[in-house]
C-alpha cells in the first residue's frame, strides 16, 4: 500500500498544477488572439490612411492639380541687366498649348556707369553726416508698362513629367518717368570758415559744382523732385521662355527668362556727360508666384 501523502505534498503538486494550466492557457491566447487582433488594428490603420490620402487628394486639386484650368493670375518680380521690375500677370488659355495674357509691370532702370558711394564732411562737421550718393546722377529712370501677348506651350513635362517650357511674346505701351536726381550740395564762405547745404538737380549753371565730390555731402531724400517728373511715352516688345509646374500644391511658381527692347519718343539721360538714348534694352530672368483655376 502507497503512503498517504503529506498535506506539504498535496499543497505542491496543487500548485504546480496551476502554473502549468495558466502557462498554456496563455500560450493558446498568444497564439490565437494576438493575430486577430494585430490584423484588425492593422486593418483600422490602413483604412484611415486612406481617408487621409482622398482627402488629401481632393484638397490638392482643389487648388490647381488639375492641368485642364483656364485661367492665371501671377505676382512676380525680375532681374534685369538693366535694373529691377515688378509685375502682374493675367493668363486666359484658349486651347491647350496656347493662351492669351495681359502683363502689368513698373522697372527703375539704372545706367551701367552709375555707382553709389560715401559722401565726405570733414571741414564742417556742423552740416551734419555725410550719405550714400550716386556721383554725376541727373535723373531717376521708372517705367511703367502694360502689354498683351500670347503664350505658346512648346514642351509639356519634360522633367519628370511635370515641368513644361512655354514662350511667350507681347508688345504694349510703356511710359517712362524721369525724376530729378537732387543731392546736397556745399557753399561754404571761406572770409568767416562757415558754409551751408544746398539740394539741387543739375543743371547748365551748377554743373561744375555739381560734379566735384569733395562739395557733395550726400543725396537728398528720394521723394525731392517728385513735383518735377517728366513723362515720355513710348512702346516695348518682349520675348521669354518659361518654366513652370503643370501640376502645384498650393502656388504655381514660374521662372522666365527673356528680352526686352522699349522705344521712346525722346532720350532718357540718367548721367550727366554720358550720351542719352531714346531707347533701352535688357536681358532679365524673373520668378513669380500665382493661381490657377477653371
């Protein structure tokens, strides 16, 4: 006959019976269920990227994914080898490689020879700081233009199917405004050491003065000689290739590169003994921002 086991006995093998049950209750848990449960969180997740990516989708041709628009609107500015302009751009296309467009710009033309540089005061320190100026400047030269033109697409996607290259040409009215170039001059009395400023443009009579450095202090603020502009009309022609995104997320943005050729009714001097010439010539590379919609 088999001893009675001990109650200490009885109490382990109790013990190590559960232990045993619980290890494969949860072996068959992490088995069975952590799958179902990994494939419907991974199912909830790949539906809701979805959602994000229509939605996503939706909002981007909302704003101009969509290559069949008809119509632009573009703010923009250049570089030119001539100066700086800023511009306005309207665009309507009549088919799909061509359009028609109205451009608005104004341009400050500079002359090749022109050079700012520091004025000096060091006789009559009671004049005040010397300023920038820009030595033997008569006039400041802006443009202001309006044209119309057409655009001819040459090019659709050619980098990674999605740049295009254009080219645009358009000729229109344009008007340029000269306003005097004033600068402080000075006068000094040299019977008592004492002397005083004068702004002035130039002229017949103070060219001689006007056209030493060591009596020029500095130019005059730039809104001197607004009363005194002079208007010459005149037209322009201009020629680019652009490129620019078929497809945008939010802003088209265009890259120009061109020429362009004004002709005017008179010369447009700039430099005081430098020939004037009645018409200007530039090359320009541009950038602009803009929309696009139906």
């Amino acid at each position: 006959m088999f001893p009675a086991p001990s109650p200490y006995r009885f109490a382990l093998i109790l013990l190590l019976f559960a232990v045993f049950h619980s290890l494969s209750v949860g072996a068959q848990n992490s088995t069975w269920d952590s799958p179902k449960k990994a494939s419907k969180w991974g199912r909830e997740k790949v539906h809701k990227e979805r959602g994000k990516i229509k939605k996503f989708k939706e909002h981007l041709q909302q704003w101009g994914l969509d290559t069949n628009y008809r119509q632009q609107f573009s703010l923009g500015g250049r570089l030119n080898t001539n100066g700086w302009s800023g511009l306005m751009y309207y665009q309507k296309r009549v088919s799909r490689t061509q359009a028609h467009f109205y451009q608005l710009s104004f341009s400050e033309i500079k002359h090749e020879k022109q050079v700012k540089q520091q004025g000096s005061n060091k006789n009559f320190p009671e004049l005040g700081n010397a300023s920038p100026f820009v030595f033997g400047k008569v006039n400041n030269l802006y443009t202001l233009q309006i044209g119309h033109g057409r655009e001819l697409l040459l090019l659709p996607g050619v980098l990674e199917g999605n740049i295009s290259i254009s080219f645009r040409a358009q000729a229109g009215f344009s008007l340029a405004m000269l306003k005097p170039y004033y600068i402080k001059l000075i006068y000094a009395d040299l019977s008592n050491n004492t002397a005083y400023l004068q702004e002035e443009r130039y002229t017949e009579q103070n060219k001689d003065k006007f056209l030493k450095q060591d009596e020029i202090l500095g130019s005059a603020k730039w809104s001197k000689g607004l009363d005194k502009i002079t208007y010459v009309p005149g037209g322009y022609a201009d020629a680019a290739f652009t490129l620019e995104p078929q497809k945008s997320k939010v802003f088209i943005q265009t890259i120009t590169l061109g020429t362009q050729f004004a002709l005017y009714a008179k010369s447009l001097p700039i430099m005081a003994e430098r020939k004037a010439y009645p018409y200007q010539g530039s090359l320009y590379v541009g950038l602009a921002l803009g929309k696009r919609w139906k």
